[in-house]
C-alpha cells in the first residue's frame, strides 16, 4: 500500500469493453491520482488482467489490484449487472471463452444495431444504412448507432435526448415501455447464473450500482433481494448514479441483508464524458471503512 489513507476505485472499464484507455493508460492516470487500491471490472471480459499476464502492461509499486470483471445479467428480461472481486482470472477466462466467442459476440451486436436501425428508420432519423458492429464489444451495436444519430442536427432537435448517451441507455434503449426499446438479454445469464460462476472463481459477488436502473425505492430493494437470493455477499454503495440519500438508503438495505459495501466511478473514459477516477462528477468518493470488512479476504494482485 502506498499511504496510510487510501484512494479506491473498484469500478472502470477499458477498451476491453466499452471503455477508451488501455490497461495502462489507465494505471498512468491511476498511479497520477495516487489510487492504491483498484479492480478493473470490464463487461463479460477479464482483458485488463491478461495484458498484464503477457506484459503489455505493467503494475506499479505500492498498489493493490483487485482482480475484477462485470457480469450483464438477465433479470426478468431487463439487463442488470453483478460484480465479482477477487476471481481467478484462468477460471473466469475459461467460463467468457466458452460462453462469448468472438464470432458469438460480434453476431449478437450486428443483430442488435439492425435492430436498432429499424427503430430509428421507423422515427425517420437521418443515419448511415451502411455502419456495422464489427468488433464484438459490450453495447458495440448501441454505441454505433448512438455516434451516427449524433452526427446529424437534426435527430437531437426531433429528440433532445438522443445526445445524452447514459439516459438514451437507461431510459429508451434498455426500457420495455419506450419506443426505442432492444432486447439485448437474449443470451445472458441470470443473477443465479452469474453467482455462481463467480463463486467457482473464488471470489465475491456483488449487485451493480442498484440505483442507475431509474427504479423506486421499493423496486431496488427488490433487486437488491434477488440478489441475496442468488447468493450474493455484497451491493455496490458509491456509485456517479446516486443522488441525494441513496447513498444513506443503500447503507439501511445493506444492513437489512446483512450485506458487504464497494464502490467505485464506472469510469469509462470519453465514453461516459465529465466522469472521473476516484471521484466521478465530484459526487463521491469510497472511503477505506466501506470496504475493510472484506478487501482483505480477496484475492489480491501486486507488482
């Protein structure tokens, strides 16, 4: 550890979903910001910790690296994420290989962007006929289309929201009720599912960001319910999604299910403009208490 009070950012993403930096463009900004403790929780792939197995990246010294990844999971037909800390990333690795090929993944995005193309041709939105999702990335179908409408004026006068990448996300893209509507969890595990391969990784499971979903009160605790039920130990509690006393409201539910607390920025880089490592848009920042009871437990990497 380099300092007595820690800097903690257990939530990012790298190119190897649908961030912008590589592994080590993001330990440069990681050590500039002097963040000790970290996990890189990419989208369905453990990319990060393989750039550091074949040397393409390098640790420095004084920091602790938490292996990590994000499961998309499917909830009752809504996508909704877990967390894993501390995994074994060959056994991860084996469990992503078999499930998402790469010949799988880009088959899946290409479908979701023709999707999506017949929603926007239906709105009468101005777009390239000929952009394709060709690489296989996490939301790859979705960040295309969402480049292309943005390049055209006049799609954001039409709908204002069409610029705004994380509500066109949330509110339209993944919303049943809206007009804009994919079904992107076709094939992804259930909460069930996503336990279990993490336990079998040997590490901890933890619900994502439980308020970023636009649920009530009372809908997040029940997701927060479903995922004790499957068997996780822990929810995330600081996240750049929460507003005035969720934070406070996360902490009674974490209480009331005698469940464990992370937290990080689900940084993105230029994906997910104004957010910051360690303290997102200035709204939060994980403090060495939240995460005591159970950081020590986990599989941990070092220089």
């Amino acid at each position: 550890m380099r300092q007595e009070n820690h800097i903690i950012d257990l939530h990012m993403h790298s190119v190897h979903s649908d961030g912008t930096f590589t592994t080590q463009d993001l330990l440069n900004m990681l050590w500039d910001k002097d963040v000790d403790i970290f996990s890189f929780t990419d989208h369905d792939s453990i990319g990060c910790y393989l750039d550091l197995e074949k040397g393409l990246a390098k640790l420095y010294q004084g920091v602790t690296l938490i292996p990590g990844v994000e499961l998309t999971c499917s909830v009752d037909g809504n996508l909704r994420d877990m967390l894993g800390y501390g995994i074994s990333i060959p056994v991860m690795a084996q469990y992503l290989d078999n499930r998402y090929s790469l010949e799988n993944r880009v088959r899946k995005q290409q479908l979701i962007l023709e999707r999506f193309k017949e929603i926007c041709r239906s709105k009468n939105l101005t777009f390239d006929e000929g952009i394709t999702a060709n690489e296989g990335r996490k939301a790859e179908g979705y960040t295309v289309m969402f480049m292309e409408l943005n390049r055209h004026p006049e799609n954001i006068e039409k709908y204002p929201f069409l610029n705004d990448a994380t509500r066109l996300y949330w509110d339209h893209f993944t919303n049943k009720e809206s007009e804009f509507y994919v079904d992107e969890t076709f094939d992804l595990p259930s909460f069930e599912e996503a336990v279990e391969i993490i336990h079998r990784a040997g590490g901890m499971a933890f619900v994502a960001h439980p308020y970023v979903y636009g649920l009530s009160d009372e809908e997040t605790e029940d997701l927060i319910r479903l995922a004790v039920n499957a068997g996780a130990e822990g929810m995330e509690l600081k996240h750049q999604s929460n507003k005035e006393g969720h934070v406070e409201k996360l902490l009674q539910m974490a209480r009331k299910y005698h469940l464990y607390t992370s937290g990080g920025t689900d940084f993105h880089g230029y994906n997910k403009p104004g957010i910051k490592l360690v303290t997102a848009f200035g709204n939060m920042q994980v403090e060495y208490e939240e995460i005591s009871p159970w950081i020590g437990s986990v599989t941990h990497m070092e220089p």
